[in-house]
C-alpha cells in the first residue's frame, strides 16, 4: 500500500511537473492506463523510476517529445471498424447531401489514417469537393506524419480489407501509389484537409461542425475530463451535428446523454437534437 501511494505521489509530480514547464495537462487522464505506458516509457528510457523520468523529461526537450509520442495513444488503421463506415454511408451521408458546405473535425487524429479513410468515402459518395475536414491531435509529431500519408505498404492488404467492408466502391489500390516499401496517398486528398494542433483537455472550441469524430480517445480519460470535453463537443456542433465515438464509448452518464439521438447505437452515431 505504501508503495502504491508513493507511486501516485511521483506520478502526480511527474504530470504536474510536465503541466507547469510544458503547458500539457495529463493530470485528468485515467490512472491505471496512464501508469501502464508511463513504465513502458522508463523502460524504453533506460531508467529505473518515476522521479527519474521526471528529472529527464524537464530537462530534455526531446525525451519530452518521446515522451509525449509514447503517451498520446497512435493505434489507428484506415476504416479502423469497418462497420462504423458503413453505417456513416447509410445514415449520414444522405443527411449530407442537404448541406452546401460541410465541416468535419477529426478529434485525435493520430497519424491520420482515420482522415484519409474519411476523405475516400465522401469523394466516392461525391461530396469531398464541399467539405473541410479539420484534423487535429496533441501531438505535432504525428500531425507531421499525417500532412504526409504516407503509410507503410505492408498494411496496406488489412486496409483493403477493411475498405471492402466499409463498403467501398472501388479497388483500393486506386487510391495510393506504391513507392518502394511505401504507400503514399494523392494530393486531391489532401486539398480539403487542414491539420492543426488542439489539446482537448485545455483548448476551447475553435468553429461550428457538422460532424465531429473522436474515436477511441475519451476512453483514456478520466470522468471529468470527459464530461469537460462532451461539453466542447456539444458546443462545437450545429444542430443536427454529428457525433461520432469508438465502439467502447458512449454518451450514457455524460451531461449530454439527453441532448442526442442514437442513429447507429452499436457504432456510436448520434445526432444533436437540442
């Protein structure tokens, strides 16, 4: 017990330390994931404690972007759940056909897989010219990773499975260029998207969206911090906005819960209806 405790007190310097230097606030995220990669991160340090990866992390900008790497979850895929894309061709699209112009934000776009799974979808369905996809992440280094796409090419046979069963249209090799162990994804792609870093936990609402996706990261967060940044969500859609969650999140017990409608409930869609 006393050991535990003084593991919670080195964390809780650790996070402070890096919030009052850094200006990035971990302390809300939840505990026992957060523990979990802060040892995965001693580890592939080469240290043996807590408190000794506080003292590099202050004092050497590039074990803090290590650091901020490491903790920032990037496990992502192209049509990551194939079945959430395909309830979006069904229940949303036709909802977007009635907008003349349409704005997305990717919450936590990682390395942007996710994005240019989006972008595939709405140029097949023809409405890729009329949208601005905003994508943005904590992380300036995979922001840097996701402006490229370019992805490696051996994963490119799961992405293509996952394509098909997200109902896509065509072959998906289409869509990127085979460039040595590489697939690098075209410009058209990219001319509707902005990239941008946000900070969930302290950033406030910087436009008006249709749809917001944030898929698979509130669940690293602790219930304040979720209900902080369902209240950015809420305040950032348009009426009759789309919500988009990960398969293991949900607007139940949130202080929104009341102010959506559940179009897809196994795939978390929702729609503002308030």
């Amino acid at each position: 017990m006393l050991r535990e405790q003084l593991e919670d007190i080195e964390v809780y310097l650790l996070l402070e330390g890096i919030h009052r230097y850094y200006g990035f606030d971990f302390r809300d995220y939840a505990l026992a994931s957060l523990k979990r990669r802060i040892w995965n991160i001693i580890k592939a340090e080469g240290l043996t404690s807590i408190s000794g990866l506080q003292e590099k992390v202050l004092h050497d900008p590039k074990c803090m972007e290590r650091f901020l790497y490491s903790l920032s979850v990037n496990v992502t895929a192209m049509f990551r759940d194939p079945s959430f894309f395909l309830a979006f061709r069904k229940q949303v699209v036709p909802r977007l056909r009635t907008y003349p112009f349409i704005r997305i934000w990717h919450a936590g776009c990682s390395t942007g897989e996710e994005v240019y799974s989006m972008a595939i979808l709405l140029h097949e369905e023809g409405l890729y010219h009329r949208c601005r996809l905003y994508a943005t992440d904590i992380n300036d280094m995979v922001l840097r990773k996701a402006k490229n796409g370019i992805y490696p090419l051996e994963l490119m046979q799961d992405y293509t499975q996952n394509y098909l069963q997200s109902g896509g249209k065509k072959s998906f090799s289409e869509y990127y260029t085979a460039a040595y162990d590489h697939a690098i994804f075209p410009s058209y792609l990219k001319d509707n998207m902005v990239f941008s870093q946000h900070n969930l936990v302290a950033d406030n609402s910087f436009n008006e969206f249709h749809i917001i996706l944030c898929r698979n990261v509130l669940i690293y967060f602790n219930q304040a911090l979720q209900n902080r940044v369902h209240n950015l969500f809420y305040e950032s859609l348009v009426k009759f906005g789309i919500l988009g969650l990960g398969r293991q999140e949900t607007l139940k017990f949130t202080p929104h819960e009341q102010d959506y409608e559940e179009l897809e409930g196994d795939d978390r869609i929702y729609r503002r209806i308030r």
